[in-house]
C-alpha cells in the first residue's frame, strides 16, 4: 500500500537544519531561503530555482520531501566562484529561488497535473528552470511542462533526455502503481521522448535490461562500464562523445543516487559503484558546451536531507551550482540568446563587467 507522506516536512526540523547551517556561508549578502544565499534583483529571470518537495512511491529511504530545503540551506557554503564560468555567481545573471511547490491535489494524478501546472510558466524559453527534488517520479510531470518549451514546441520527439541515476527506472509498474520513481524513464518514453541517454545505471532488473535492449531510443552506459578500473577509460569517453554529439534541446535529470553511495549516503536508495564527483561534472560540462542542442532545464532529485553531516545535500547543492554556472557559460559564449531569440522573448542577460572585458578583447582582436 502506498504510504501517503509527501507532503510532510516532519524529517526536516527546524533544529538540524540551523545545526547543519552554522558552517561558513559564502555569499556576502546571505539571504537565507535562497539558493546559495543570493539575493534577488527583482527583475526579470534568468535561473528559476524551483524545488519540488513531492515524495509519494519512494520505496526504501524516505525524506526526499525535505531534500529541496536542505540542499538550498546547503547551498550557502557551496563557492561562488566556478573555474570554467571565470568568475563569481551569480555573475551578472539574476537568479530566483521560487517559493517551494505546495502539493496541491487530491489524488496522485491531480498532484502530478499540479506538478506541471507549477513549472510550466518556466519553460517560456527566456530563463533555465533549475528543478530540485522530490523523488524521481516529478520527472513525467516535468517533462510535461517541458513540452511547452519553444524548442520543443509540443513535439516531444525532439526532445533528449539524459538521465543520471543508479537505476534504469524502466519498469511498468512497482507495487501496482505506473507513476512510481522505480518508472520514472519508462513513463517518459510514454510521452514520446525522441531519446534517451541514461548513464551511471547499476541496479536494474532483467526486464528493464530487455527494455534497454529492444527500445533504439534509450542508449545506457552502465556503471560497470564506465567505472571499471581496468576499461572505465574509453567507455567514459564514449559516453561524453555521446553526449557532446547530441542535437535538440535537451533535459538533464540528475536523480543523485546516480553518484556513488559514499556521495550521497542518506538518499533514498544509495548505491555503491556509482559516479565519481568529477565524472558528474563532465557530464554537466558536455551537455551544456555541446554544439548542436540546448539544455533546456535540469532536476537534481532524490535529494534527503542528512542529518549527522551535511554531505548529501552539499554534494545535491554542488551539482545543482554546477549546472547554473554552465548555463551562465553557455549565455557568455552566446549560446542561449538564440534560444531566447527562437523564444520570441529576446532580452539580453545582464552582462557583468567580466564578460564585458571579455567581449571588447575579443573585438579588439578582430579588428586587430
Ligand atoms: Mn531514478
């Protein structure tokens, strides 16, 4: 029988929360509620960090309906600073950090409506919906939302989905129900998706190997592959050549187990052989600097809250700034103005002094 405890935050109180929150906060002008502690311009936005706070089929760990919270108090001592971006976050770019999803309805299926109801204002095309969860099972809702995306113009056909996680989530059913986590993948094919592209997969049962098999859109690289210590090298090449060839807009669903066990020991099904850290970030890196698509949004899910040690929220918040500084990269080097072009919504993003600097050497060049 289906426990009913989305809604509740009881796992998350008040008290470890603070306790977990007493470390360094980095940005200077900390305000608490916001993702990395940003303050909001009040303007028009360019990252909508929306957290999703549903938990309804997690069959084994539960507290995925605090993990949204935890990872945004979390966020206040991941850096600012991001290598590859060149400078501090939110450089330039006006992030929000929306109120938290409010699980209205009455029944899983208004729920998951709701869900869609919630993100859809998101996908106008104009800034990147940064999505937290909440179990795996947002993911057809949010591709529902997805659908109204310029890029994908109600064709799902065109859209990619690239999926980290332990599990293939390609089953029918689990414990009766179609809509569970365990079937988040195979409920997005449902919807049509034109590809899938799963990496990091380990536990997953004959009849989802089948399903890998027979349906030529799901391409998996698996884990066994990709971190073996003997032929890990070249499979984890292929894998990023994969997605560096990819083409249309694209969704990045990362459910957080994907990572390895040690990474993430309080999710809701920590398994161990997973993703390294930094294998994580190449991934961000190659879907956001592919040439030929867009990464249109991101969900960071099965997040839980850890209470004896900040871990699995900090390496939830690492992840999830990952994606936000190669979003602000991708504006930088004018990938996403045509998008906002295609949108029918062009506004230039707020260009900080940096990217200015940048843009005049660059000119100064060419007309040198
Ligand atoms: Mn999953």
């Amino acid at each position: 029988m289906q426990s009913n405890r989305r809604l509740t935050l009881n796992n998350i109180n008040q008290q470890p929360q603070k306790r977990l929150c007493k470390g360094k906060v980095v940005s200077e002008e900390y305000v608490e509620g916001n993702f990395l502690g940003l303050p909001e311009n009040g303007g028009e936005v360019d990252v909508a960090i929306l957290q999703l706070p549903y938990e309804l089929t997690t069959s084994y760990g539960q507290g995925t309906a605090g993990g949204p919270a935890a990872c945004i108090i979390s966020s206040a001592q991941v850096e600012l600073f991001d290598a590859s971006l060149g400078e501090d976050l939110p450089a330039g770019a006006a992030l929000f950090t929306a109120p938290e999803w409010d699980g209205e309805g009455n029944s899983l299926a208004e729920q998951l409506d709701n869900i869609s109801g919630y993100l859809k204002p998101w996908y106008a095309g104009d800034c990147l919906p940064l999505i937290l969860g909440g179990e795996h099972g947002i993911l057809p809702p949010l591709l529902n939302a997805a659908k109204h995306h310029p890029l994908v113009d109600g064709n799902m056909q065109r859209l990619t989905v690239v999926q980290i996680d332990a599990h293939a989530d390609l089953r029918e059913q689990l414990d009766g129900e179609k809509y569970s986590h365990a079937c988040a993948a195979s409920r997005s094919l449902d919807l049509g998706i034109g590809q899938l592209v799963q990496i990091g997969i380990r536990a997953y049962s004959k009849q989802e190997a089948n399903y890998i098999e027979k349906d030529e859109r799901v391409t998996t690289f698996f884990a066994r592959d990709t971190q073996s210590p003997s032929t890990g090298e070249s499979a984890w090449r292929s894998c990023l050549d994969t997605l560096e060839n990819l083409t249309g807009p694209i969704h990045l669903t990362i459910d957080i187990d994907g990572l390895d066990g040690s990474l993430v020991p309080a999710t809701g099904t920590p398994v161990p052989g997973g993703l390294s850290f930094w294998q994580a970030t190449e991934v961000i890196e190659a879907v956001f600097s592919a040439p030929n698509s867009t990464v249109i949004s991101v969900d960071v899910n099965e997040i839980v809250a850890q209470e004896d040690t900040p871990l699995t929220q900090f390496t939830a918040a690492m992840v999830a700034t990952k994606a936000i500084a190669m979003h602000l990269k991708a504006r930088k080097e004018g990938r996403w103005e045509a998008v906002a072009k295609q949108a029918g919504r062009i506004r230039m993003p707020q260009i900080s002094d940096y990217f200015r600097q940048q843009k005049s050497s660059e000119s100064r060049e060419d007309t040198a």
